[in-house]
C-alpha cells in the first residue's frame, strides 16, 4: 500500500478544476451514448441509462488516471477495480433516481438523467478522490 502524497491546496484545486472538466468531457459522451441507445436504436429507458453512465464512467476513469491524478498510490488495476466498484454503485443509483423521477415526478427523460447525474457526481468526486487515487 502506497502512502498518500501530502500536496497543497492550490494543486488539490488544480486536481478539482482538471477533474470537472474531464468529467464534463466523460458527462457529454454519456449523453451522446443516451441519445444514440434510447433515441435512434429505441432500447429500453433503464438500460440506455445504465450504459450511457457505464459509458461515461469509463471515459471519466480513463481521463482522470492520464491527466489529473497521475501519481495516485495505485496501480492502475487496482484503481480500475476500485473505479468500477464506486461506478457500479452510482449506475445503481442514477439508473434508479432517473427512472424515479421520470416516473414519479414526470421529469423529461435527459433532465432526469442530467439532475441524478449531478448527485452522483459530487459523491462520486469525493469516493474517488479519497479512494480511488488517494489524492483527496
């Protein structure tokens, strides 16, 4: 096990600000990937949702190992496994705040997807930073 770099607060915010826009970068293949499975080839809502966050995870996970936390204390497939696990419960959990809100709260499908995503990406920014690449 790799001890935790102490780094200041100026580069943990660097961190942050690299970590957002690669998300955002993540976030805007997710939806494409929504658009394509739910819009063009009619999959059911649940599923599309699911992938397009798989899809979103991956491409977040990717970019932040090359480009943000690059000295993270893990080896690469320790942190994928990690990754995947903390993915796996925000699929679980966007998937089903999504349908929720759809359902229950006859929110438009995107905008459903869009507000359970922004929950999930706060606590999955802090679950990976602190877990993940034990940067935070």
């Amino acid at each position: 096990m790799t001890r935790r770099r102490k780094q200041g607060a100026s580069h943990q915010v660097e961190q942050l600000v690299a970590y957002a826009l690669w998300g955002l970068v993540a976030f805007a293949v997710g939806m494409l990937s929504l658009w394509v499975t739910y819009g063009i080839f009619r999959l059911p809502y649940s599923l599309s949702v699911a992938v397009s966050v798989a899809a979103n995870l991956i491409t977040h996970y990717t970019t932040s190992r090359l480009f943000v936390f690059t000295r993270s204390g893990r080896t690469y497939e320790e942190g994928f496994a990690i990754f995947a696990l903390i993915g796996v419960l925000e699929i679980i959990g966007i998937t089903a705040l999504a349908i929720a809100l759809v359902e229950y709260g006859s929110v438009d499908e995107y905008v459903a997807r869009i507000l359970s995503g922004i929950l999930a990406s706060i606590i999955g920014f802090w679950a990976n930073g602190h877990f993940t690449f034990r940067a935070l």
